[in-house]
C-alpha cells in the first residue's frame, strides 16, 4: 500500500483498523479454547491476550494522537498557517 504524504494519524488509523483483524484471531482463539486443546488452536492463549492487550493500547494512543492533533491545529488556527508555525506549534506542545 502506497500512503505518500498521509499523516501519522491517519496511518496510526490505518494500523488499528488492520490491527481488527488480529483481535478477532484473538477472540476466537479464546472462545475456541472451551472446547478444544490449546494444540489445535490458531493462536495461543498467552499470545491472543497479549493481542488484546495490545489492541487496547493501540486504540488508547489512537485517541491520544487525535487529541494532540486537534491542540495542534486549534493553537495554530487563526494565524497564517505555514510550515514553520505549525512546527513551532508542534515544538511548543512538545
């Protein structure tokens, strides 16, 4: 997949939307495991909770970059909006 100039919000979206199908591996895997030995499982029970695990935190940062974002772009609305005065509102945020 070709993302030339895609911001890293939109990839971090990208990520957590692909991410999904993971998760349902994962959920599987552990509905799966009332009926079946751990052997003939797609995934591991330790690895499908750590999936999980992960995914919350993916969907965790997802907001957090969102948020930051829109603190970014709301400090820097109102002013002539260049390169540089978006990297100076991005450095004063940091």
């Amino acid at each position: 997949m070709k993302m030339d100039g895609a911001s890293p919000a939109r990839w971090l979206e990208m990520l957590v939307d692909r991410f999904g199908a993971l998760e349902a591996v994962a959920y599987s895997s552990i509905k799966l495991s009332r009926y079946v030995s751990e052997c003939e499982m797609s995934m591991d029970l330790l690895v499908a909770e750590a999936v999980l695990e992960f995914g919350e935190d993916l969907r965790n940062a997802q907001e957090a970059a969102g948020e930051w974002t829109d603190e970014v772009l709301a400090q820097a609305s109102g002013r002539d909006v260049t390169h540089e005065s978006l990297h100076n509102a991005i450095s004063q945020s940091s």
